[in-house]
C-alpha cells in the first residue's frame, strides 16, 4: 500500500505559480512505520550510542571530549553547507590570530554560540524548553554577522522559499506555503513533547529531522538548526549525558544519499529508507566517537606522565596541560591570563610541556610566538 505523505498546494512567489509539497503530519501512517524495517538497526544504533556514553568514562575531565566533538559537528554541518573552514582555523581564530577563511570561520563559531545558548536553556531550571522558540532564538544566533544575515533571523519566514534551481519553476524542491507553516511546526512539537510516543527515540529524531528540512521554516539555516536539533534531542531524550556524538561527520561523507533519502519521503513516501539511513548514520558515529575518545584517552594520559616527568614540572605546568582540552593553540599571553599568574610564570610553564615534547612553538618568531598541542590536534583533524 503506498503511503501519503502529504498533499500540494499552488503557491505564487517571483511571478510563478508552483506546487509547494505540504507534509503529512508525524508520526507517518496509513500505513505507520514498518517496525521490522528499523528494529534491527535501531537496536544496533542503541547499543553503538550507549557504549559511546559509556567510553566516555576513560577521560577524566569531559572538556577534553566535549571541545572536540561540538568542534567537530560545528565544522562538519557548515562543511555541508559550503563553508572551507578547518579546525585548524577554528584553533587560530579562538587563539586570537590571523585566518585565512575569516567569514566562514565566523559561521562556524555562530553554530557555536546557538548550540551552546541552546544546552543552556535545556539544563536550565527556568530555561526555554525544546521549542520553535528556543530554535528561533537560536536562529538568529546562527545568522548574526554573517552570510544570511538579511534573512530574517530568528523569524519563521513569512515568503515562498525553494531548494535547488535558479527560480522556483526548476527548483528541486519547493517546501510548505508560508501560512501552513506554523501548523507544521506546532504539529512537530507536540511530537516531540508526546507523553506516550509509540516508536523509540531514535527512531522519533530520525522523523523530527527529515520533518523539519522539509517544513524549511527559515529563509536561510534549516539544513544547520535542523542537524543541532538532532544533537539537541540525543541529550534532551537523555540518550547522551554530553553531546559526544558528531551525526555530521557521516551526513557529509554520505551527502548525496542524505538528500536522496529525504527527497524519497517527499516523493515516494519512502520514510523506511530514511530511518535506516540515519539509524546508521548514528551508529557509524557513535563508533568513530568510541575510537576517537580511546585515542584521546590514551593521549592525554602518556602526555599527563610526560609532563610530571620533567624535573622543571610546576603546578603551573600541569595547570597548563590541563587547560589544553579547550586551547590546543595558543600563546604566552593566553596562557597568563587562563591561569591568571605572571607572564614569567607562564613562560616557564610553556617550557616545560615543550621540553616534555608535547607542545611545539609554530610561528618561528623571536617574540609573540605561537605555540600548538600537535599531537591533540591531529587527533582532532582525523
């Protein structure tokens, strides 16, 4: 029996009448969701991201793990949008020095500060809870300054949009009229705030996704605040105590399938794909996560040895070392100020975790010298 996803509707916008797809509302019926189409993989999925939760323990401060895997979704989700920043740029602009991607850097530090102001508001007693609102606010975080700023920020759009094409006649995709927008949204909602859901969450973020890129309801941004949802719910639905796990990383090796897949429940209301698709994807990346904390792990506990071996070692040192996790990059100054003590003193420490081999000084000058935490990066470029 094919499913009915949705319905058209003739929407006018740049002088040209379209058929502009209208969801269906979630959870996917007549007929639901096929259970033994994601059963197998969703629980494979459950068990990659509970043994992801469970590694995390070999690290003794989560701010080594937390600062590389929000990095590395922030990269990952703008890298799909288009953006050239790399994490080495990341590390330079947050040491305060001179990148070459400056705007696109910009986008990725955006994507930053919303998902943080949206982990904040969640862990809040008082906070917003996971909403339209607290996605618009967030919106609007992610456009301030940057490209897409003119589209309308932290507003649901009140104008036809389309993807793909050069006008909305040749579009690949044209998404809901403008006023059945909210309707959609608020349909979202209420299924993400169901007492009683009748499908596992995975499952339910795998839906709220592909509803949301295809609700579009912002003019600029969907494909990013649609991927931090993702995150947003793995904590809400406390199926992660931290947001460890990088989905991005794999919707980018596998983009063109990704925007197949969901383009195939528009078209041929093929949701089972879909599922399968993204319960995969959050497998693979729960266990590339697994093996890069392992590695992370392991990293930090040969160098923490390396660096109380130094007969030089200071508390100061080993202050420093511990401060690396979120400042891989960095200078003297930095450093002065992160431990707020003399520059002599922080001098001092520096040359003791380059004598210990485990930072190394890049710029080659004779003053204002920039020093790196190599072997952590690199970790962090795989």
């Amino acid at each position: 029996m094919a499913r009915q996803t949705g319905t058209y509707a003739i929407a006018t916008t740049t002088g040209e009448s379209v058929r502009a797809f209208i969801p269906a509302d979630l959870p996917p019926a007549a007929p639901p969701l096929d259970p033994a189409s994601y059963e197998v993989l969703n629980r494979q999925a459950e068990i990659s991201v509970a043994r992801l939760a469970g590694v995390s323990g070999l690290v003794a401060s989560i701010d080594w793990l937390l600062y590389s895997a929000v990095r590395k979704e922030a990269l990952l989700t703008s890298l799909i949008e288009g953006t050239q920043a790399t994490i080495t740029d990341l590390f330079d602009e947050e040491a305060g020095l001179p990148v070459a991607n400056a705007d696109d850097v910009e986008e990725v530090t955006n994507y930053l500060a919303a998902y943080r102001f949206v982990r904040e508001q969640l862990q809040m007693p008082n906070g917003l809870p996971l909403s339209m609102r607290l996605l618009r606010q967030a919106h609007a975080r992610l456009l301030d300054g940057v490209r897409g700023h003119g589209r309308q920020p932290g507003e649901i759009r009140q104008t036809q949009n389309w993807i793909g094409g050069t006008r909305p006649g040749n579009a690949a995709f044209v998404p809901p009229p403008a006023d059945r927008v909210q309707d959609l949204l608020s349909n979202v909602e209420h299924f993400i705030h169901d007492p009683e859901p009748s499908l596992p969450p995975l499952v339910r973020i795998a839906l709220v996704h592909a509803q949301f890129e295809t609700i579009h309801p912002f003019l600029d941004g969907n494909g990013r605040i649609g991927r931090l949802l993702i995150a947003a719910l793995l904590e809400e639905w406390r199926l992660l105590p931290q947001p460890l796990l990088y989905v991005s990383g794999y919707l980018k090796e596998h983009q063109a399938e990704y925007y197949r897949r969901l383009s195939a429940i528009r078209t041929d209301g093929d949701w089972e794909g879909w599922v399968s698709f993204f319960l995969e994807a959050v497998d693979v990346a729960a266990q590339t996560a697994q093996s890069n904390i392992i590695d992370i792990a392991s990293l930090i506990n040969n160098d923490r040895t390396r660096v109380l071996a130094v007969p030089k070692s200071s508390a100061a040192a080993y202050r420093l070392f511990e401060l690396l996790a979120t400042m891989p990059k960095f200078t003297v100054e930095r450093v002065r100020a992160a431990l707020s003590t003399t520059f002599p003193t922080a001098s001092a420490a520096v040359r003791v975790l380059e004598e210990a081999g485990i930072v190394r000084e890049t710029s080659g000058k004779a003053s204002n010298r920039t020093y790196a935490y190599q072997g952590y990066i690199d970790l962090m470029r795989r």
